[in-house]
C-alpha cells in the first residue's frame, strides 16, 4: 500500500517538474506533439540571426518554457502601449483619473494599429514617465530599465521576453473581467500592420496580439516584438522578442523569425 501510495505521489508531482522529453527550458508538462513543436521552433529560432528571446505558457497546466535568451534585455519599442492601456484603465476606475472618449478612442488607436502619437499624447497627458513607469513592475514587467542615452518615455524601454510573458498573463489572469475581454477583443483585430508574430498561430488558434518595432540605430539592425495569447479561452501565451542584429532587410527578417517561431508552434494544432 505504501509503495503504490509512493508511486501515485510521484507521478502526480510530474506535472510540475521537467518530462525526460521535455524541451530544455521547459518546466510542467506540455503534451508530446507541443513538446516536439517547441523543439523545432527552438532550432529554427536558433538558426536564424540574432537572438531571440522565447516565453510560451500553458495557462491550464502551468507549463511554462523560456529560451535562453527569455531574459536577454531588449529595447521593446511599442509593447509598453499594452501595459499603459492596463494603467489607464486600472487608474481611471480608482478615480485617480477620468477617461473621455477622445481619451478611450486614442487607446484603441494604440492598440489596433500601435499608433505613436497616440501613444505620445496619453503618454504625457498622464504624468509620463513618473506615472506610468513606476506602476509597470506591477503588472509583470520587473526586468524593465531606461537608459541615461535616451529619453524616458514609452519607446526606449529595456525589457525581457520574461516580462512580456508576465505582462500578458496579468492581463489575462488579474485584470477585471470588462477590461479582459476588452484587451482580448483589440488584441483579436489588430490592423494588418500587426498581423505578424503571434499572429502566424493562424485563425484556427484565434491569436491576439501587441506588436512592437523599431530600427535599431540605423545600422541596418531590427527589434521585433511580439507578445499574446492563442487557442481555446486565451489558453496558451507566447512572449517573442527578436533583435536581428545587423542584417540586411532587418525588418522582414525579424517579423518572418517571430511569425514562423509561433507557426511552427501552433499552426495546425487546434480544430483538429
């Protein structure tokens, strides 16, 4: 009796450790097919230039698996907008501040297409770097850092794809249900000009995401973000964020590493 107890024990703490076929960085248990996809998305990412930052969470198991370079600080361009639509709304039902509807029609402006002077102008309106920044941290993204070469706004943030993988998950997991399903309806229908990253789990995941990117001090060199949620009730969230390095073509170089890494994950696994 105290064997087959010890027995039943151990296999139920399997779930939270590393499978004997789990990917390297992977913790929990994702199932085989997932596991044999992480691995290839791995080696592709690998074998693409630059480095790629890679958090992909199973929010009904727990699994969770990080690159290598999950922790690799990179600039994160316009993935912050997600984290100051969340402030907004958080601070507006705590009566800190009153959204109006040109105020309301700006974030969809920021989230839909990652508008910039959108972004600016409730950037500023709203105490800036002294009022968003200090809040960010609690809502996942704790890597995060300015420099002292640029300027401390919204665009010129250091951050990890750990922090996007945190930021996503607050969203989804810690926001009231309105402001949820509001942030996955715009993640849902972004303009074309974000359909890329994430996006590449293609329709039958039901993807939603925030992109960001940037040239990279013109040096022929890309960022290219990606952050967001795929299949049944948001079920899994994947956090990408690539730095081509110096390439040629930087840009269609990172969005074609960032959609082919969740492609190779997710393309053809749902609806099956």
């Amino acid at each position: 009796m105290k064997r087959r107890l010890a027995i039943t024990l151990a296999a139920a703490l399997t779930v939270l450790t590393l499978t004997s076929a789990a990917p390297a960085g992977a913790t929990g248990r994702f199932d085989r097919e997932l596991q044999a996809r992480i691995g290839r998305a791995q080696a592709y990412a690998d074998s693409r230039p630059g480095v790629t930052g890679i958090v992909l969470r199973d929010r009904w198991t727990g699994a969770v698996y990080r690159s290598k370079a999950a922790g690799t600080l990179i600039w994160a361009c316009s993935t912050p907008k997600l984290a100051m639509v969340v402030d907004l709304l958080l601070r507006n039902d705590s009566g800190a501040i009153r959204l109006s509807a040109e105020d309301r029609e700006l974030m969809h402006r920021i989230l839909n297409s990652s508008d910039d002077t959108a972004a600016h102008t409730l950037w500023t309106r709203y105490g800036g770097e002294a009022e968003f920044a200090k809040r960010f941290p609690s809502y996942g993204m704790t890597d995060m850092r300015f420099t002292d070469q640029h300027p401390h706004h919204w665009g010129w943030i250091l951050t990890t794809a750990n922090d996007l993988d945190r930021l996503v998950n607050y969203v989804l997991t810690r926001l009231p249900e309105r402001h949820r399903d509001y942030l996955v309806g715009e993640m849902r229908n972004v303009d074309v000009n974000q359909q890329w990253g994430v996006w590449g789990a293609g329709a039958a995941a039901r993807p939603g995401n925030k992109d960001g990117w940037s040239d990279d001090n013109d040096d022929g060199s890309w960022i290219m973000n990606s952050v967001g949620f795929v299949g049944p009730h948001q079920r899994y969230t994947l956090a990408l964020m690539n730095n081509t390095m110096v390439v040629q073509d930087g840009y269609e170089t990172g969005k074609e590493t960032t959609t082919k890494i969740s492609e190779i994950l997710f393309k053809g696994y749902f609806g099956k």
